[in-house]
C-alpha cells in the first residue's frame, strides 16, 4: 500500500503521527510551491501552515480518487490563490523586474548567488499567476503534465501552451538583466 | 513558416519528454534544419535549467509539525469553550417555555379574576348571620356570586 495511504489511514483511526509525517515529507514541497507563486518568506511559512491545517480537517474527506498529493497540491493553489486575491496581487510586478536589473548592473563577477536568486524571484512573480502555477509545478515540484492538469483542472493542452507562454515570458524579463541571468 | 508556428507550440512539450513519438520525430526533424527554433528550444532550456536550480527552501524537520500542534491545540481549547456556550444555550433554549408558561398563566388568572365580581359579603359573614344556609348558597358565596 501507497505510504501516504498508510499515513492517511493512521490518521483516521486516531493517531495524529499519521498525520505528522505526511506535514513532515511534504512541508518543503509545499513551502517552495507557496514561495515560488507568492515570493514571500514568512507569509509562505503561514500558507504552508494554512495548507496543512486544511488537511487536518478534510483528510476524512479525502476520497482516494486521486494522488494524495495531487490532493494535496490542490490545496496549495487555492490557499495561495485565496491570499493572492485578498492582497490583489494578481497584476505583474513590473517593478521589481526593474530593480531586478539594477541588481545586476555591475561586473558580472560580482554578482552573488543570493542576487540572482532575487532575479528570478522576481522574473517569476512578474508573469501572471494562471502561467507560474503551471511552469512551478513543472520545473520546481517536477509533476507531470497529466498530474498538473489535475491539480489545475484544465486539459493537458492548455498546461502545455501554460508551460511554453510562462517560459516565453521568463525568457524575456532574464534577458533583460543583461545577461547576468540567461 | 507555418511549421515553425507549429514546433514552436511543441517545444516545451518536447523540452519536457511530454511529446509523443510523433511529434518528438516532427521536433528533431525541424530542428535539422531551423536555426531560429534551435535556438527557441536553447533558450526554454536555459530558462527551464534556471528555474530547476532555483535555490529551495528547507524548514527544520519538526518545525510546521509543532506550529501546526499548537494552532489545532488552539482550535480544540476554542472548540471546548464553544460546546460549554453552545451546552448553556441548548439548556436555555429548552427552559424558555417554562418562564413563558408562568408568565401566560399569571395574565390568565389575572384576566380572570379582573372579571370576577368581588364578593362583598362572604360566607364566613353569612353563616356569622344566623340566616339559614343552603349549599346552593354556600357555592355562590364560595364563587363570589352575591345572592
């Protein structure tokens, strides 16, 4: 049997370790899928507990049709959906993809890891959210197409051209840093 | 032209491993040939090895664990609090006919009484008389019937 299936069912009947070990093994997923879409630390810290308390209530309502984690990834997005609309930060952040390339303007040497860090951050909370939540799942959680059609609801041809459009515009504002990311 | 439109559609698929054999055979065969798409597909690369090595975050092993503890610890000391409330207010609910019964009860005697005539000669004075005493008498003194 699936060990999430095991954790589940641990916790169903009782033992809230079941429960535990399923935030210990997916916490960090979690985490870098909130921060990846929202680019915020401690707010991400916040979702991801959010996202988990979520489970801790609806667990029993979990049906096995799917993936526990494609459940799981399911209430990520419409958690960090949720705050993103209360914050109305739908828009791009044209900004700070303009700070982005002052951080690289000097020697190309010079530029650390924690910089170029920051660019993509900000290269990614800059195209709109409907595109990051698709090349997130890909390039950060690494799920397939199919499994990122289920957790986004929407076919696998439109996670294809989802992907292909948020690597368009990815491509753009990196090139835009002179080089210094691409 | 058209077929650059086409592969273009294709190449993160493609890029990914996600594209059948058809279409995987229709990529590379395109690409023999198109520089521009070549370098497409270079540059989606780039950008898809820049996301891949994104630096991930870690938290300490325990530490969602033991906020989420305290936050549902939280939530069932709240959830106690409630059910006592909600206990109190169940009990309430189902005390309130009685005070409403007493008070219904209380005006219909009043009602009633309002409208009785008062009696200005009791029985006790009656029998006090020495007059002779019927039950039928008795009864309308005892009702507040004057005779």
């Amino acid at each position: 049997m699936n060990e999430d299936i095991l954790c589940i069912e641990r916790f169903l009947a009782g033992e809230e370790e079941g429960f535990e070990a399923l935030v210990r093994k997916y916490q960090d997923r979690v985490l870098n899928i909130v921060y990846s879409l929202i680019g915020r630390d401690r707010e991400s810290e916040d979702i991801a507990q959010e996202v988990f308390l979520k489970v801790y209530h609806h667990l029993s309502s979990f049906r096995q049709r799917s993936q526990f984690s494609t459940w799981l990834y399911r209430i990520v997005m419409n958690t960090t959906y949720d705050f993103l609309r209360k914050r109305r930060n739908y828009t791009s952040d044209e900004g700070a993809i303009k700070n982005s390339v002052a951080l690289l303007e000097g020697p190309r040497e010079a530029v650390l890891t924690k910089e170029k860090a920051e660019i993509i951050r900000k290269a990614l909370g800059s195209i709109p959210l409907k595109f990051r939540a698709a090349v997130v799942l890909k390039d950060i959680e690494g799920l397939s197409y199919i499994d990122i059609s289920k957790v986004l609801r929407c076919s696998i041809g439109t996670v294809e051209s989802k992907i292909y459009r948020a690597r368009q515009l990815l491509k753009t504002q990196l090139l835009k840093s002179e080089g210094g990311a691409i | 032209m058209i077929k650059c439109a086409k592969v273009k559609r294709l190449l993160s698929r493609y890029l990914d491993k996600e594209a059948d054999k058809a279409d995987t055979e229709l990529v590379e065969s395109h690409l023999d040939n198109c520089l521009l798409c070549k370098q497409e597909l270079s540059a989606l690369s780039q950008v898809k090895g820049i996301i891949i090595r994104k630096q991930r975050k870690s938290l300490p092993q325990d530490y969602l664990v033991c906020r989420l503890r305290e936050e549902i610890a939280g939530e069932k000391h709240t959830q106690g609090s409630f059910s006592w409330l909600t206990g109190m207010g169940n009990l309430a609910h189902r005390l309130i006919p009685v005070p409403v019964a007493a008070i219904a009860l209380s005006i219909a005697f009043l009602l009633i009484t309002s409208n009785q005539p008062v009696s200005k000669y009791s029985l006790e004075e009656h029998l006090l008389s020495g007059t002779q005493t019927t039950t039928e008498t008795a009864l309308a003194l005892i009702l507040g019937e004057q005779s």
